[in-house]
C-alpha cells in the first residue's frame, strides 16, 4: 500500500507540473539545458554586419538615429559585386530619407542585386483596451525594389525575455527570415505556421561570424570575396540602439551560462538557418509526453521504496542521469524536445523523498517505542542515542576520555535547614531548569543530579573532540547566570571541572538501566568543586583541562593541591571567563601567582607580603590570597622542614 501509494503521489506531482503555469519555468529549462551541454556548431554560410558605435563614430552618422542611405547603398553594392547568396536588412525603412537621391539610390543598389530582403516592425497599441497591431512597412520605393519583405518580430517572449518558439509571421505576412528562405528556393514551410517550432540554437553570442559595417564598406576591411556566396544579415549593435533598426537583445539558453544576452540580428540568422536547412526542434505530442511522466512517476514512486536510502538515492541519481543522456542524444540528434525535467528532476526526487520519508516513518514509530520506554530514566540525549540503536544496552562499560563537571549551590544545605521544603522544591526546579539549560545547549550530557548537585559530562556518551572547551564554556555562562537570591543570601553555582579517563556506559544492574561514569577522574572533578569553598572560588579546573584550553580562557594558577582521598597531588587553576569577555585590569592575577611561587619556594615572607598586594589590588576581597595567608601563618608556627610545596587539604 505504501509503495504504491508513492507511485501514485509521484504521478499527480508530475501531472500537475506539466499541466499547470507554475512549473513553466522547469518547462523552459528543459528546453535550454541540452542546448549548453553540446558542442557550438560551425555556421560558415552567414555572416552578421553590424552598424556598430565605431562605425558611426568613422562615418559621422548618429549613434541612435537612423544613417544616411548612402552607406546601405555602398555595402549593397559591393555585396553585389562580391556575389553574396541573400541579403537580409534587420532595419525598418519605413520612412522616406531627407536625401531624396539617397532613396533612389539606395533601391537601384536593392534591384541590382536581386536578392535583398527588408523588414517590417509591427507596432502594438492598446486602445479603450482593444489591442491593435499596425505593420510599419518599408517604403514603397524600396519595397518594389526589394525581392521581398517580412516581419522582424520574436513571438511569443518568454518572461525571461527569451526566444525559444520559431514565429514565421501569418500565410499573408510573413516574418522576413521566412521570405528570405522562401527566395532561396525552399519551399517546405508551407505548413509550419499549423504546427509550433523551436528554435535550434548553434551556439552562443558570438557564433556567427560577423564585421563591422564600417570594415565591409571599406575595400580592404575584409579579404576579398569575404562576402562571396554568403548569406548577409545586417543590423544594429549600438550600446544606446540605433533608431529603425530594432537593436535589442534577447535571452537564449547559453545566457544561463554566460548572463548574456545575444543581438536580434544573431536570433534572425539562426531562424533563418534553421528554416532553410529544416534544423528547428518539434516537440513530441502531449499524449507521448503525458505517457513518459506516468510511466516514470509510477516507476519511481514504487521502485525506491523497496530500497534502503543508500541504494535508493544512487538509484535516483542513475536513473536521472540516464533521462539526462538520453534526452540530450534525442535533442542533438532527432531534434525533438519535451519538458523532460518534470520526470527527472521532479517525480525521481519526489519518488526518492517518499521512499526515505516512509523508512523514516517506519524506523521513527519503533525508535518512539524504545524512546517512550527510556525516557522516564534518561536525558534526552541519551534516549535517542538508544533509540539509534548504536548504543551497547548491556552492563557495562568502555574507556573514555572526556571532560566532567559537578556544580552545587553555595551555601544551599545550611539555608534550605530553614526552609519549607516547597521553597526548597522550588529553588532547585529553578536551579536544575536554568544548568541544565545550559549545559545541553553547550553539547553536554547530564549524568545525574546529586541533592542540590549536577553531575554533567562532555565526550561520552555522544564524541565531542572539544569537550574541555565545551565544558570551559559552559562554567562561564554558568557563573554569570545561575546566582539565585533567597530570602536576602546569594547562592552562587560553584563548579569544578577536571579531564580524564573513566569507564562509562550501563554501570546499574540487571533490573534497572543506569548510564553513568566512574573512575578517578569523576572523583577528582567533585573535589575540585568542593575545594571552592576553601579558596572560595566558583570556578576550579585541573591542569589536565587548562592544557586543553590554551588562551582562549583568562585563568589563574591556584598552586598545587593534594584532595583528601587522593595520594597524588594536582595542579589547580581558578577560570574566569573567556578572554574576548575579559574586560578590566588582570595584572593582579600575574602578582598573585608569583606569591603562589614563593609559597611553593618557603619563600613565606615575600609570598605573604605578594599576597597581601593581591589582596591591595583587588579591593581587600580576595578569597585565594586571604587562604594563603593562612597557609602561610600555618606553617611558619609549625615544622616546615619535610614540606613538598603542596597543599594537603583532609576534608572534602
């Protein structure tokens, strides 16, 4: 039922796209797609002459009004005397010229020829909304003497301003290109005004050979016999138009690739080709085209459904790319297009889309189940890495390296003694509402939470690489944000922070799942942040993490410190925040850490004196110094002699 449901959801998605105006767009890639994908094809038998800005410029004639005759006449006739096959004016002489000689002149240079084609515009008014067309013929002097005229009209243009249906005018007028080929002597377009064509496009802007005007008048401008036997189209090319000689520009389908536009001229010569050689593209009937996107939508609807996603998505991709090839061997070869792009680019992908949506429906309903089952016990996290399906379920564990943090509240157990145990709820929902914030949408996991502790965790177990810079940043936004108030008392988040390997993964029993981490590491992180107290601190790191970090973070060195449960002694260091934050004097910390120095050193004079600058620059309160001070008048009344240098602290 699903599968064929696919299929047939495919179908009308094509049907629709084929149907109906919004998918024109995709209509007219089609057709310009093939096109950019072939080779430019040589077109030795026409060339363009273009009354360009420099040949205006060189025979003093206007940029955007019309020339004086007299220079179609010199052209005129050394076509004549060259021999040229056809010539076609993509110019309107539909006024007589201020040279009265110029005109006569001009038409026995079109008689003597024989073969010269002009053009008519077809002006298009809109009147009390009633559309009228009026043909702005040549002149009669020049119309007898032309061997024929037509229409210089595009229809229909596309939005995108682009030609890409072949207009031959109407049976008792013609477009010029028409005429032209008709003089020729081909007459096989009787009936091409019955059933639409396509423009057959050889090339690029710039296909065809072309000149100046001011280069094929003069004698040496071209070599000699350039024009011999050659189809001559002339026409403008002016950067602000030439008046009468419709210079403008149209949209082909290599201006998707080069963002140009080509000259009418370009347009009329390949139409003109085209319609000579029978070279315009036919489309295949709407019934053949209506099959193809049936027969494709049900194909790709059903078939991807039965394949994993992998497979399906290669298969769409081959079964695009041999629609591609074969569309564009039909296009080069037969001529014939069709709106191909609504099979392949359209119902493949929706063929694809429903097959992966399906197996994800699938696969999403039964990872629901395991999420419902283990959500009441896990964070979030953690009930969708199990519903992945990649998580090991059974007991036990595996070795990791990752970056844990424990954090509390300041003086909540002596306050909560005074409380009612609803403001207590409270004050934790709070707590707990804005860490764990914080710390899921830093990447991290919480592993648990421990009275008015939380035991959190980054590097398992989903892999983080920066997890000690993760967890860095987390304590940050930690310090600044989780300070409550309760009943006159700041309770500040005090957190320590240590790296290390522990053993992690379901470490509960056979009756009841439990991730979480143990190991030296978890125990060292708890102290640290029960250390906070001592040096009444909020922020403690081991060094393994300060390492880590770099100088991406202001820190101090705190000294060296042996916590109660360990044998071995750690390097201690206080986090502030990070240093792009870190507005203010820090020169203070650099003083105190020499004082830590002399106090590693028995240095005790000179580090209680360093201390008590500490204490001088940091406005009296400082909670690290006044603790050494401490130390300091400790061990100066006691035997000193066997001292290592490290603080030895028995409580947690």
């Amino acid at each position: 039922m699903v599968i064929a449901a696919g299929g047939v959801l495919a179908t009308l998605i094509g049907l629709l796209c084929y149907l109906y105006s919004f998918a024109d767009p995709l209509q007219r890639l089609s057709y310009d797609l093939p096109f950019l994908w072939r080779g430019t094809i040589d077109t030795p038998e026409v060339v363009l002459v273009y009354l360009d800005d420099q040949s205006a410029k060189e025979f003093g004639q206007p940029f955007a009004d019309k020339w004086s005759r007299t220079w179609h006449s010199k052209l005129l006739n050394r076509l004549t005397e060259e021999k040229a096959r056809l010539v076609l004016f993509d110019i309107v002489f539909d006024e007589p010229s201020n040279e009265p000689n110029a005109d006569t002149e001009f038409a026995d240079a079109i008689k003597q020829h024989g073969r010269v084609v002009l053009g008519a515009a077809l002006d298009v008014s809109d009147q009390e909304g009633i559309r009228q067309e009026r043909i702005e013929a040549p002149t009669k002097l020049l119309r007898k003497a032309a061997a024929g005229w037509g229409l210089l009209v595009f229809r229909p243009l596309d939005p995108d301003y682009g030609v890409r249906e072949l207009y031959l005018g109407t049976p008792d007028m013609p477009t010029a290109p028409r005429r032209a080929v008709e003089l020729l002597g081909n007459r096989v377009i009787d009936d091409v005004s019955k059933k639409p064509r396509w423009v057959n496009y050889y090339g690029p802007s710039g296909t065809f050979a072309s000149v100046s005007f001011a280069r094929a008048v003069e004698p040496a401008g071209v070599p000699p016999n350039f024009f011999k036997n050659r189809i001559v189209l002339i026409g403008g090319r002016s950067a602000v138009g030439y008046r009468g000689s419709r210079r403008d520009e149209f949209a082909t389908p290599y201006s998707r690739a080069t963002h140009e536009f080509s000259p009418g001229l370009e347009i009329q010569a390949t139409i003109l080709l085209n319609l000579l050689h029978r070279e315009w593209l036919s489309r295949i009937e709407p019934w053949a085209e209506i099959g193809i996107i049936i027969l494709v939508g049900l194909i790709a609807g059903s078939l991807f459904a039965v394949f994993r996603p992998i497979l399906a998505l290669t298969l769409a991709i081959l079964t695009a790319a041999a629609l591609t090839a074969i569309v564009c061997s039909i296009v080069w070869t037969q001529r014939l297009w069709f709106d191909w792009l609504v099979p392949a680019a359209v119902e493949v992908p929706c063929g694809l889309v429903w097959s992966v949506g399906s197996q994800y429906l699938l696969e999403a309903r039964r990872r629901k189940q395991l999420r419902r089952a283990f959500g009441y016990y896990l964070s979030p996290q953690m009930a969708d890495r199990i519903a992945n399906s990649d998580f090991d379920l059974s007991l036990g564990g595996k070795l990791v390296d990752v970056t844990i943090t424990f954090t509390d509240l300041e003086n909540f157990t002596t306050l909560s003694e005074n409380l009612d145990p609803t403001e207590v709820s409270k004050i934790l929902t709070d707590y707990f509402s804005q860490t764990t914030q914080c710390i899921l949408e830093n990447k991290g996991t919480i592993i648990k939470y421990v009275g008015d502790a939380v035991f959190a965790a980054w590097g398992a177990p989903l892999e983080e690489p920066a997890h000690a810079l993760r967890a860095a940043e987390t304590a940050c936004r930690l310090r600044s944000l989780t300070e409550l108030e309760v009943r006159g008392i700041k309770l500040r988040t005090r957190v320590g922070i240590h790296s290390g390997q522990v053993l992690a993964g379901n470490l509960g029993s056979a009756y009841r799942f439990d991730y979480t981490m143990t190991g030296d590491a978890v125990n060292l992180a708890s102290r640290l942040e029960s250390l906070n107290k001592y040096l009444r601190t909020q922020v403690l790191l081991s060094d393994a993490v300060r390492v880590q970090l770099g100088d991406r973070f202001i820190t101090r060195r705190m000294g060296e410190f042996r916590v109660a449960g360990r044998s071995r002694s750690v390097v201690i260091h206080e986090l502030y925040c990070a240093r792009e934050d870190g507005n203010g004097d820090w020169s203070w910390i650099k003083v105190f850490e020499e004082g830590v120095e002399q106090f590693r050193q028995r240095n005790f004079s000179e580090a209680s004196e360093t201390m008590e600058r500490t204490l001088q620059m940091r406005a009296g309160r400082d909670g690290p110094a006044e603790f050494y001070l401490r130390q300091i008048a400790r061990l100066k009344t006691s035997d000193a002699d066997g001292w290592d240098g490290v603080v030895e602290l028995s409580e947690k």
